[in-house]
C-alpha cells in the first residue's frame, strides 16, 4: 500500500510537471505567480480582480509577481487583455474549486501559497507575500 502512494507521488508530480512546463515553471526561484482562474471572464470577480490588481502594479512587479488569468480554453499573461493563447492544461491543473472562480499563488519555489475562491484584495496579497522568508530576505538586502 505504501508502495502505491508513493509511485502515486511521484506519477502525480510529473504530470504536474509537465503541464506546468507551459510557462508556469519557466518562473521558479525567479517570479512568483498569481493564476486568475475563471469559468466566465465577463464574471464581476473576474473583472474586480483584474482591475484591483492593475491599482497596484508597482506592488506587483516589487514583489516579482507574474500574472496569468486562466480560462477554460485559453489563458494570458499579464492584466491586459492581450493575446490568448489556446490550451486547458493550466485550468485543468489548478482548477480545484466547484466555483466559477479562484486565486492561486505560487511562491519562488514552486509551492502554492495561498488559494481562495473570492475576490483577493492587493493587501492581503502582499502580506501574504511580505512574511515570506525569500521576501524578508530581499527587503533587507534592499534596505542595505
């Protein structure tokens, strides 16, 4: 049974490795990443969540965040509605929620830190990011 889990472990990894190869991992250990993940991209949320982070690109870019909004067949980068690009892998990877919409962080190594399926205010983001211990460690180094 053990034996199980652990090839489960690792067979689960590399999936999500491999789907994450579509830029996602491209960022480890360099960017931080926030997926907005929608069902409806005419959503209030969806829309609310765009607009409140684009207040707030200076805090964005300082805290090396990269933003990807997910649909169902498609996703972007950044917070204008620029050119999407064709493909499900990020939604059905990171879509967990039966909500229509949800927020995921990703930290410098890879690891989700923070999901939620409401509307995610800049400054619990950036408290979130902000007691991180790679972030500690930058704003020292820049206040040195």
């Amino acid at each position: 049974m053990k034996i199980f889990k652990i090839l489960f472990f690792i067979i689960s990894i590399i999936n999500v490795t491999k789907g994450m190869s579509q830029n996602i991992a491209s960022h480890q250990w360099k960017n931080r990443v926030l997926l907005i993940i929608t069902d409806d991209s005419d959503s209030i949320t969806f829309q609310n969540q765009i607009k409140t982070l684009q207040t707030h690109e200076n805090g964005l870019t300082d805290r090396k965040l990269i933003v990807y909004q997910i649909k169902k067949h498609s996703y972007t980068t950044g917070l204008k509605d620029e050119e999407w690009k064709d493909s499900s892998k990020l939604y059905k990877i990171f879509k967990t929620a039966n909500t229509p919409f949800e927020v995921i962080l990703i930290g410098l190594d890879g690891g989700i830190k923070l999901r939620q399926s409401d509307l995610l205010t800049c400054e619990a983001l950036f408290s979130t990011i902000d007691v991180m211990p790679m972030r500690k460690e930058a704003l020292k180094r820049k206040n040195k």
